[in-house]
C-alpha cells in the first residue's frame, strides 16, 4: 500500500521536534537539552498495585503543586511534562483549518511542531533584536488569534519578557485570546512569575514543569495554572489517564518541604555557576556576545558557530546549535552544567586558535 498516500499530506510533509534525543551525538559531558545536571535518587514510596487505572488528577500530586505555588486547587491541571499542556491547551481553544495561534521566534518549537500537527495555523511574530515581544505588530493582530505562547524567560535566548508587555496583552487580548506564558524555567528567576496576575486577568494561562530546575525531565511531569474555568474546559480534552501512578508517587516526593529547599539551593548553585560562565566567555574573542540570561543556559553568538560546535564536540562536551534559527546566525546555546562541566567548556573554547 502506499503508505506516502495515505498518510496526512501535512504529516507527511512535517518537520518534526528536533530533541536532543533525537539529534544524539556522543559526549561525556550533556549541556544540550537544559537539564540539571543534579539528581536525587527516587524510590517509590510503597509497593504500587498497577492493575488499576489511575486517577486522572491524582489529589494529593495536584495539592502538593498547589501549595507549592500558593494557588487554589482548581486553578490546577496536572499533564504529561508541559508539552502535553502545549497541545491541550491548542485542541481545546482552537479549531483546525480555522483557528490560529501566535508564537515569536526564535523561541521553543514545540508551540509551531504542536499547531501543525493539530492542523491549527499559526502567526509568527518575530522578537526584537533585544528579543523582547514586538508589541505593536502583535497587537495588530487582535482578534484574529486564540492564543498567544510566550516563553518567559525565553528558550532559547535566555531573555525575561518585560512584565509590562505582559500585562499589556493580557489587557487588550481580555475578550479575544488567551495568553499562555510558558514559565518552564522561571525558578531560576522565581520573582519574575506571573502567578500573582492569575487573579486579575481570566485569560492568563502558566505553563509549569518538573523537568528543568527540579531535575526530573525523566518524568514528565508538568502544570496548567490558571482559572478554574480554563481548567475545566482542558479536563474534557486531556487523556482519561495522562499521570501514571509512578509518575505522581515521585512527583509528590519531589514537591516536599525538604526537596523544594534542595531544588531552591540548586537553582542558586547554577545561577552561579551560569554567572561565572558569562565572566569567563566574555573575556573570549572569538565569543562575539553573551545573551544576558535569566535561566539555566545561555545563547553565545561566535565569530563561526560551526568551528566551536566541532571543537566541543572532539572534547566530548555536546551543546545546541541555534544558528539555523531565526536571526540566530553562528549562536549556540549552552545549558548550565555543573562547576566542571563549565570549566571545561571554557577550557576547551579558550585553546581554539583565535
Ligand atoms: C523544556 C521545555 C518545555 C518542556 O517541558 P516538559 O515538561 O519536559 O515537557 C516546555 N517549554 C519550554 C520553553 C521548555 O524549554
């Protein structure tokens, strides 16, 4: 049969998600996929009996988030990491072949992987050369789109989204689009979440997760945060049973007083750690400029990305390259590894001939 015939044209013609996974490599040192490169040791909690379905919002995992963010339990949906939440939140606002989204490159590209293969069309606007949202263009959109996805602070650019743009859309997008804003690392820069605004404005949405400064991307685990409505409506879209019973046991564990306070120490440990980084790649000539970051990686733009990629991975040290992105020519981006891992990026990059 041909299958090439039968499938979806625009499945066929797909590029997918490029994971690092996915893009693979060897190395020793894995500062490609902005994982914590700090782990706990997982025991589930009691012999699990699995021939039962699990609940689909296991209580005591939704309470435990729910303390954790200091928001009522109807405010809370937990999914499959939060891409699960990208596109949920996609097949329940918008209509195929009808509805569109909005995203703005260079950003993560779950939000355009997800709208096409849900057939929802989207609208790029691009940052700005600070990377910051381009306002006045987006507005002009207004009416036409049903969500908006800002990643705050942003992947891959590392860059905090001035609140006040924020605040801005969620006020003339009250009646006309959600504005979901992807705070997958915002404990490495906690003060600047938008949790609080999730009381004034209804059509706020947070997209949370386990995955990066809790150190459990092996998981997938991640949160929806927003009004109970919002919430309700997801409920009638997502899986019957999207939370294997392991999955919640350890996610439970990992929002713990005592594992909160390991979680909040990492996060200082790595921002320090990111700091030194920026020092040290500063002084390098061949680093033409360190994106300013508030998150556990950095964007570099190098004289030539390709020669650094090469040199890096000869050294067994695997990073992302970004260069075939929007306006990214010749950047990288680094995750912020331990004390180590980053010496010996720079150690590496300072021995390339300038
Ligand atoms: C890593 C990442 C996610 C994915 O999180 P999971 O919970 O692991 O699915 C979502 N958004 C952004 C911006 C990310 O970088």
């Amino acid at each position: 049969m041909a299958i090439d015939n039968l499938v979806r044209k625009d499945i066929r013609d797909l590029v997918p998600y490029q994971s690092a996974r996915k893009i693979g490599g060897s190395g020793d040192i894995w500062l490609n996929a902005n994982e914590s490169p700090y782990f706990n040791r997982f025991y589930l909690t009691d012999t699990l009996l699995l021939n039962r379905y699990p609940e689909c919002q296991p209580k005591e995992l939704v309470s435990a988030y729910a303390s954790y963010v200091q928001l009522s339990l109807n405010k809370i949906l937990v999914t499959r990491g939060s891409d699960e939440a990208i596109e949920l939140l996609i097949k329940t606002f918008c209509k195929p072949n009808c509805d569109s989204i909005i995203f703005c490159p260079p950003t993560y590209d779950m939000y355009q992987v997800s709208s096409e293969i849900i057939g929802v069309k989207s609208i790029q606007v691009p940052l700005l050369d600070n990377f910051q949202l381009d306002i006045a263009k987006i507005v002009r959109y207004i009416g036409r789109f049903k969500l908006i996805y800002i990643c705050n602070p942003n992947n891959p650019t590392g860059t905090l989204i001035n609140v006040d743009d924020i605040i801005y859309l969620l006020e003339v997008a009250l009646n006309n689009s959600l504005v979901v804003i992807d705070e997958a690392y915002i404990e490495f820069c906690a003060k600047y979440s938008v949790v609080s605004l999730l009381n004034k404005y209804s059509n706020l949405v947070i997209l949370r997760t386990l995955s990066k400064a809790f150190s459990l991307a092996g998981l997938r685990c991640g949160f929806v945060l927003s009004n109970p409505k919002i919430i309700k409506f997801l409920l009638k879209v997502i899986n019957p049973y999207p939370i294997a019973l392991p999955v919640s046991d350890i996610a439970i564990q990992s929002l713990s007083k005592s594992n909160i306070t390991v979680m909040k120490k990492r996060v200082v440990t790595l921002n320090t750690n990111r700091l030194w980084l920026v020092n040290q790649l500063s002084k390098i000539p061949i680093i033409q400029v360190v994106f300013k970051s508030s998150a556990n990686y950095i964007l570099v733009r190098c004289l030539d990305s390709y020669v650094i990629l090469q040199e890096l991975l000869k050294n067994k040290i695997v990073v992302r390259d970004q260069s075939k992105k929007l306006n990214l020519k010749d950047c990288i981006r680094i995750s912020i590894g331990n004390k180590f891992e980053c010496s010996r990026v720079i150690q590496v990059i300072k021995n390339l001939k300038n």
